[in-house]
C-alpha cells in the first residue's frame, strides 16, 4: 500500500514538473511572434535616426507631424526653424 501512495506522488510531481517545463515555451514562441510585428519607423529631421513611431517623441504644426528620438533634438530643431515650443 506504501509503496503505491509513493508512486502516485511521484508521478504526480512528475506530471507536475513537466507541465512547468513546458509553459516557458509556450511563452517564448508568443513573444517572438510579437517581435516579427511590423512597426513603421520613422526619422528625427534634427540628427537623421530612425526609430519606431511608437517610441518617438511627436510635435505636430501647421498639419505636419515630426517626430523625435529625443527632446534634445526637438529642441534643437525647434530653435534651428525659429519656431517657439
């Protein structure tokens, strides 16, 4: 009878490691679909980088939107175009 209650727990936390085993890999392959998403790049007219629109700092005038890697080169665009924040 002993020896039967210890097989049960045995494969019982055997079946109970292999699922946890198994669900990091399930994680992973999701998150590597996320990363082949396509995401528009854009550039920074201050410094000519390209970085993702999601990421970038915006500034829209007169109905035309720029975009920033950084407020540094907002800035630095904004006082290159004699244009006030």
């Amino acid at each position: 009878m002993f020896r039967l209650i210890l097989l049960a727990g045995i494969i019982y936390l055997l079946i109970k490691w292999l699922r946890k085993s198994a669900a990091p890999e399930k994680r992973a392959r999701a998150f590597d679909r996320q990363d082949l998403a396509v995401e528009e790049m854009v550039q920074d007219p201050a410094c000519g980088t390209y970085i993702p629109s999601r990421q970038a700092l915006k500034l829209t005038q007169e109905k035309e939107t720029f975009f920033f890697c950084s407020s540094e080169c907002r800035d630095k665009f904004l006082a290159g175009q004699g244009r006030k924040k």
